[in-house]
C-alpha cells in the first residue's frame, strides 16, 4: 500500500478538506452562540455527511444535528450521535419502521405535515412498541414542504390524539437564502419568527406544550440569535463548515473560509490561452444555491481564468492571459460555487493541514437517504 504524503501524490480529481479553515469556521459559529440565550445550534449534515465533523461541532457546543435523510441518520447513530432532527416526511412502511427502531435508542424527531402520514406513524410505532418524537413542518412558499400557518394549529389537535407519537413542536425555513443583502435577510427572517412565535403562544393558549422550534440555516447564523421574541430556537446551519464561493457574495457569509476544494491535474495546453483539466460534471458542482437552476460552475483557487466549461470528465479553462505557470501535470485546487452537493460525488475525503495530507475520511454518508 502506498502512503501518500502532500497533494502532489494524490491522485486527480480529489476532494480536499483544510482542516485549519474547517476547524476556525466551526469555532467562529460556535463562540459566537455561546453567548447567545436565542438560538441553539443543530447544524446540518446534508453536505458533509461526515460524523467526525459533527461530533468537532458537538464538542464545540452545537446541542444535536440536523439531516434530511433517514439512511443518515441509521449511520450517525451507529456512529454514536443520537439527538437528530429530520426535517423531511418519513413515509413508507419500511422507512417508519426503522425509524421506530431508531426511536427506540436515540432522540430522533421526524417532519410531518398531512394526517395521513401522521396515522401511519403512529399505526407503526404502536405494532413495534415505539414512540416517536415528531414536529411539524410550516409551509413557507415554493420549493418548501409543510402545512401553512393558518391550518396548523387545528392539525397539532388532531395530531396529538394518536398514540405512539410525541408531539415536539414545529419548525421552518424561510427564503433568507435567496437574499444577498444582510438588513433584508434580517428583515425576512424575524417576520417568519413572528410568525413562529405566535404560532406558539396559540398553540399553547390551546393546552398544548410546544418544546421544541427551530428554524435558521447558514445565510441567517448571525441572525437567528438576535431575535428577542423566542429562545433556543434551533438553527439549522450547516454548509458554513465547508463555505463555497456563491456564500461569499453573502453579507455575513463571507467570514467564513475555503474548507473545500476539488484537486485537478492540468492535462493539456492545446492554445497559449487555454488550458484542460481532469474534472468535469462528474466531479465537481455546477449549480448555485440561491437558483438551484442556474449554472455558474467553480472558481480557480490560484488561477485567474476567463470561463471554463465542464463535460462529464474534463474541463476547458481560457485563462485570462497566457500563462506558463499552468503546466501539464500540474496540480490546482478548485472552489466549488456549492459544497453540499459537490461532497457527495466522492468516496473519501483528504484531510489537509498546511499542504500535508492528515487523514483520509472516508465518506460512507454518501449516497444514503
């Protein structure tokens, strides 16, 4: 077996982590909550998929995890971390049975926003001898699961008359990451506290305990914690532990560094401007996270280039001006426009500290739902 060194040994295209960016991104969110009563972190895995990070932001003060993805959630406890929040429906017999199975040994809350679903959770948990925790999900326009406002408390009513369940309370996410401006993201986001906290009192005027509420993600971190009408309302930040160039151009979000790259080897000069490279659609994101459907594709982390065009396994950059110092054979590291979805093309992950390889973390996250 071959022990590889520094990046220059690995081969392309690789996913690395900088664990000195990933470790001073996690420590930033976390001393800035420590003093916060507002908001509690539950950071979200659906990007990294990586029970190590996890268990460095539950070390760090995060209270649990969030994930969309039942398979994930099996994994992460198996791995040892057992306070989850799932914000999507679980349906299907052999998805609820083993959340039952799951709900047995950890603190799991599962989504829900239709009665049918709600009878099937509970006709579930009651044949295998289970409670479930679960919360209710909030519509908040296109694009977003959840039961609108208005409906709800009249569905947390019926929903709490079925056994095998344990009503938590509710969660949401709003449009915030479609707003690129600090103030007006602020502004969206404490109308839907608003909302939220009196959703609560009502519920509650109602006889009906609410424990839990989360809503926030990584466009709000510094946000969230500044509403003074709610406490330990559980943010659901997540791709901050990696960063990408699209947050940048996020008012507040740009604190945070280049966690994640993409390795690529220069394969062919074949004009003084232009320059191919070993990755392509295949293994690196093309998409944004404000318009899921527009196509930006990543930066050069070292390298200043015109535009570069993706196919499946190649890449063509046209570089600003000719350049010698792209060489073939060559090594560059590439940021991703969106790290979420550009973790989950590889098996593993190398761990980087000052250009050495520290650990190889291989990614069993992926490819479960």
């Amino acid at each position: 077996m071959t022990i590889l060194s520094d990046m220059e040994e690995i081969d392309t295209p690789a996913l690395l982590i900088d664990l000195d960016a990933l470790e001073k991104n996690i420590r930033t969110v976390a001393d800035y909550y420590r003093s916060k009563k507002g908001a509690a972190l539950l950071p979200h895995q659906k990007g990294h998929r990586l029970p190590i990070v996890a268990k460095k932001q539950m070390d760090a003060g995060a209270k649990g995890v969030t994930m969309t993805s039942l398979g994930l959630t099996e994994h992460y406890v198996l791995s040892g971390i057992y306070d989850i929040l799932i914000t999507a429906e679980i349906c299907g017999r052999g998805k609820i049975r083993k959340l039952c199975d799951l709900s047995k040994v950890a603190n799991i809350t599962a989504s829900v926003d239709n009665i049918q679903n709600v009878r099937q959770l509970s006709d579930e948990a009651i044949r295998n001898n289970a409670r479930i925790n679960v919360a209710v999900e909030l519509y908040t326009g296109k694009r977003s699961c959840g039961i609108e406002i208005e409906k709800t408390k009249t569905f947390v009513k019926e929903l709490v008359k079925f056994r095998g369940l344990n009503f938590r309370g509710f969660w949401l996410l709003g449009p915030e990451a479609k707003i690129k401006s600090l103030e007006e993201r602020k502004k969206s986001h404490f109308a839907w506290l608003d909302k939220l906290a009196e959703l609560k009192d009502d519920v509650e005027d109602a006889g009906i305990d609410v424990e839990m509420l989360s809503s926030g993600q990584t466009c709000t971190w510094n946000i969230t914690p500044e509403y003074s009408g709610l406490s330990d309302v559980g943010v659901q930040a997540g791709s901050y532990v990696f960063s990408d160039w699209c947050s940048h151009e996020y008012e507040g979000l740009e604190v945070f560094d280049y966690a994640l790259t993409v390795l690529t080897r220069c394969i062919s000069r074949p004009r003084p401007d232009e320059a191919m490279f070993d990755f392509g659609l295949n293994s690196c994101s093309d998409e944004e996270t404000e318009d899921y459907a527009k196509v930006v594709g990543p930066k050069f982390k070292n390298v200043v280039v015109k535009e570069i065009s993706m196919r499946e396994e190649i890449a063509l950059a046209v570089l600003s001006e000719p350049s010698k110092d792209v060489r073939v054979g060559d090594v560059f590291e590439l940021i991703p426009s969106h790290s979420d979805t550009t973790a989950k093309l590889y098996d593993n992950y190398y761990a980087m500290r000052k250009g050495k390889i520290e650990a190889v973390w291989p990614n069993y996250g992926r490819g479960l739902f």
